[in-house]
C-alpha cells in the first residue's frame, strides 16, 4: 500500500552522489583500459596501463596546475584494495610524490566501454565546470585559477 513510498526512503545513499569536491582541492581521475597493445616505437607494444603516467602528466599539463588530491577508481595500475585500506602501486606512489598530491582509490566501479566512459564523462563535466554553486558563489570552472597550484612544465 505505502510500501512504494516509503522504501525510496530506506534506501541506502547513492556512493557518487556523497562525494564532494572542493574546486582545486581534488579531481577525479577515470580512465579506461581497453584490452589492446599500444604501439610506443621502434617495434614495441605495451598494455596500456604502463602508459598511465604519461598520459596522467598530459592531463596535469594540461591544467597547468597539480591539485592536492587525486581521485581514482580502483584501477590495477593506480592500486588495489587488500586488508580494506587501498595500497598503491610503487609506480603510482613514486609518481603521486613527484606531484606532491595525494592519491585516493576508490572501489572500484566500471563502464561498458570507452565510448560509455567518454559519453558519462563529457555529460558530467558539461554539467558541473557551468553550474554555479551557491557556497563557492562562482562555477567550479571558474574557481579552478583561484585554488589551483601553478607548475613549472618542462618540455
């Protein structure tokens, strides 16, 4: 009779929607790792998680600044859970301290293929970067110049 609405109420909370973001202080790091080998020269191939780092620095490079904590569901070459706590790889570990950043892994959660990660990503940040926040007073996107620690990029 009631049960349908009163069991919406019950429900456990929905782990995505608890995370919250201060704008620079944290960012989500998702990438997919499609079952192939990358071409990386001189007649070599590689899986593309040893070509992690690489493109993680792109993105930081990207952003011209490094924020103070990165997010990363749990992907084999970021880390793993083990004893309930998240361990990191020492790739990932040694990487993370050249940045200065903490690394945070989450349970992880999956999507079902890169075009579906790249579709939920490009909706999710059309959404978040534009709409402002009432505590922030401005878009995360906008706040990004502000929080953002500067970096020096090499070529």
């Amino acid at each position: 009779m009631r049960v349908a609405e009163l069991r919406p109420v019950y429900l456990p909370p929905d782990p995505a929607s608890r995370t919250a973001y201060a704008a620079g202080e944290t960012a989500q790091c998702d990438l997919c790792f499609p079952p192939i080998e990358l071409a990386v020269g001189f007649g070599q191939t590689r899986k593309p998680a040893p070509v992690l780092f690489a493109g993680w620095w792109q993105l930081i490079a990207a952003l011209a600044a490094v924020p103070r904590g990165l997010v990363w569901d749990g992907e084999g070459a970021i880390g793993r859970w083990r004893a309930g706590r998240a361990e990191l790889t020492s790739e990932c570990q040694a990487f993370r301290r050249v940045l200065a950043a903490k690394a945070i892994v989450c349970r992880p959660h999956g999507f079902a293929s890169p075009t579906d990660f790249n579709a939920q990503l490009a909706d999710w940040l059309a959404m978040v970067n534009t709409r402002p926040r009432q505590a922030l007073g401005v878009c995360p996107g906008g706040r990004c110049a502000v929080r953002l620690r500067p970096i020096a990029l090499r070529s």
